[in-house]
C-alpha cells in the first residue's frame, strides 16, 4: 500500500529531515534540539513551554515515522479486507436475506 499524496508528502519531509534520533538538552532559558549526525542544534526552544515543546520536536523525529509506518500496515490491510468483502458481498447479501427472513418468522 502506498501512502496517500498529502501523506507521502509527510513521509519526504520526514525523509529530508536531520537523521534521529534527536535529543534535548536544557541551556540558559533555552532548550536545544540536537542529534549526533548533525554537529550544532537543530533548533533553540524559547519559553514558554520550552521543555514541553523541545521534547514534543525531538520526540516527533521517530514518532512520525513510526506513525506512517503503522498507517501504511493498516492501510493495507484495511485493502486486504475490503477486496475480501467485495468478492464475498454476494454471499454476504445472501446472509443477510436469510437473517432478515429468520427475524420475521421468530
């Protein structure tokens, strides 16, 4: 399964991004975002919420790729089980037929 468009678009920013995984560090009223394949800081956190926000950016660096991963996992499965239903809709259509004429027997 590939992604949608404006999640594939997700995926290459995610792609292009400095290699994680990142890390933060706390400095003078300033969190850093950093990561050891790229030498100084990916980026300074100034207050307010700094602490909050710099763990929520360096967290993001593997969190988002994962996130895609588990949505293209499910995406295809999600496509296993619909070609399933469509090749069975008509026995499936029988099913319900029969049920619906067993309820208005009882």
């Amino acid at each position: 399964m590939t992604l949608p468009p404006n999640l594939q678009a997700v995926r290459d920013r995610a792609d292009k991004a400095t290699a994680g995984p990142w890390k933060a560090s706390n400095g003078d009223k300033v969190f850093y975002v950093s990561s050891k394949s790229h030498s100084g800081h990916i980026a300074k956190v100034y207050p307010k919420n700094a602490d909050a926000n710099a763990n929520f950016m360096t967290a993001s660096r593997t969190d988002v790729p994962a996130l895609l991963d588990l949505i293209e996992t499910l995406a295809g499965a999600l496509d296993g089980v619909l070609a399933i239903g469509y090749e069975h809709a008509n026995e499936l259509e029988f099913v319900r037929a029969a049920l619906d004429k067993y309820r208005e027997f009882k």
